[in-house]
C-alpha cells in the first residue's frame, strides 16, 4: 500500500471539493493527472472511491467509510510535521557520552553544567571507562580521550587547553629514596604504573628531557592501576 501515499492527499482533495477539476487547480496539477491518482487507489482498492456524471462527483459507499479515516490520518501526519517544524533548532533527546574518569572533572563538568542551562530538554548521559572503547560500536554519540588516543576518521574538537603533567612524591618518600636527578633516575623508584584497559600495555610515562624532547620512559613499581584518578590517592600515601 505504501505505493498509495503520494495519492491519497489527492483524493481527500477530490473528496472535499467534490470536483476533479477544481482538485487539480487547487493542487497545481492537470484534470488528468488528478483522475490518473484516483484511479490508481481505485484499482489497488478493487473498487470505486467516488460516484462521477458529467455534473456531479460523489463519494461511493466505500468512499464514505474510508474518506474519514483518510483525512485523520493526513491531519495527524501534517500535525507531526509542523510540531518538528516547530522544534528545529531546539535541541533534545539524550546524548550518550563516553569518557575517562580523570576527563570528567578536567572538561565535562563544565560542559554538561552550560548544556542543562542552554538546553534543558536534552538528558545526557556519561559512561565512564578508561579502556578507550569503539564509541560508534559502543552506540555513544561522542566520546572524550586524552592526547592522541582518537580514533581514525573521528572529528575531533579540543575541549581544554594543552595540560601540563608533573611528576610528585610526598615529603616523606623523597626524604627515603631521594629526589631524582634526571630521567634516567627514575629506574630506581617505586613508580605507579598505569595499564591501559582497551589493549592491556602499560602505559609508558612521555616526559621531556632537559633539551625539550619527548621521551616515552618504561616505568616499574609495587603498583599499577587501571584508574588514572587512582594515582593521586596512592602518591599521596607514600
């Protein structure tokens, strides 16, 4: 039946007016192919829509049972249209974010505080995970990731500035093991490693040496992590 719907305004048309021709002038088209659209319902149907002598068009008995539910359906269509219509530009619906924990309080929080301000129909919805997984295949509609780990062929959108990373140890670990010199001192110290939950590596540490070169350093220690948020907890007990 879905071959039907371009011809049924037409015959509510027809319907309402009584008259082919006066269908066709309203609807912009010729007297013949405003007949051509009701004969196609007719024949599909298996039976005449509408009653016609040369003065006259009337509605059959099949016309009249029809005709009513004909115009609900088309009033109830034209009324979703123009409720869209009416919402374009506003924005709705829920959006699914996937993001690691330490994202979180470094850029969504601010996000989602201006969103629920400026578009107070829109639920969002965060998912947060540091395994970095497939966010078309996880069914997420954006996702945040820290540096470089962005998927091939993702539109990516800077949310804050460049974050600076330090290296910290409480007073009292320092006073027991030492303040590391240079890089290559840091083989020597109780690292908490991070372990990259999306393929199972440890995380290298990408420092700068004194030159300004980026260095990835292969760390060891008594701990490793899966949540990045973790590893203040851990330096700050020592």
């Amino acid at each position: 039946m879905r071959e039907l719907l371009p011809h049924l305004p037409i015959v509510v048309t027809v319907a309402r007016l009584s008259s082919f021709a006066a269908a066709a002038s309203q609807l912009g088209m010729s007297a013949s192919a405003v007949s051509h659209a009701v004969k196609t319902v007719e024949n599909r149907l298996g039976q005449p829509l509408f009653a016609r002598t040369t003065r006259s068009v009337s509605l059959t008995e099949a016309g009249r049972e029809l005709l009513p539910r004909l115009q609900a359906a088309l009033d109830e269509m034209g009324a979703a249209l123009e409720s869209l219509s009416a919402q374009r530009g506003e924005v709705g619906g829920l959006l699914r974010i996937n993001a690691p924990r330490i994202a979180q309080s470094l850029a969504l929080t601010p996000i989602l505080a201006a969103l629920a301000g400026r578009h107070p129909k829109l639920s969002v919805e965060v998912h947060a995970d540091d395994a970095f997984v497939d966010i078309v295949a996880g069914g997420f509609d954006a996702g945040i990731r820290l540096g470089d780990a962005v998927q091939q062929d993702m539109v990516s959108v800077r949310l804050t500035p460049p974050l600076q990373v330090v290296l910290v140890a409480t007073p009292a670990y320092l006073k027991a093991r030492g303040m590391p010199k240079m890089l290559a001192d840091l083989a020597g110290h109780n690292c908490i490693g991070y372990r990259l939950r999306g393929s199972g590596s440890l995380f290298d540490w990408e420092l700068a040496d004194a030159a300004g070169q980026r260095i990835a350093v292969r760390t060891t220690g008594t701990a490793v992590i899966t949540d990045a948020t973790y590893a203040r907890e851990l330096a700050l007990s020592g």
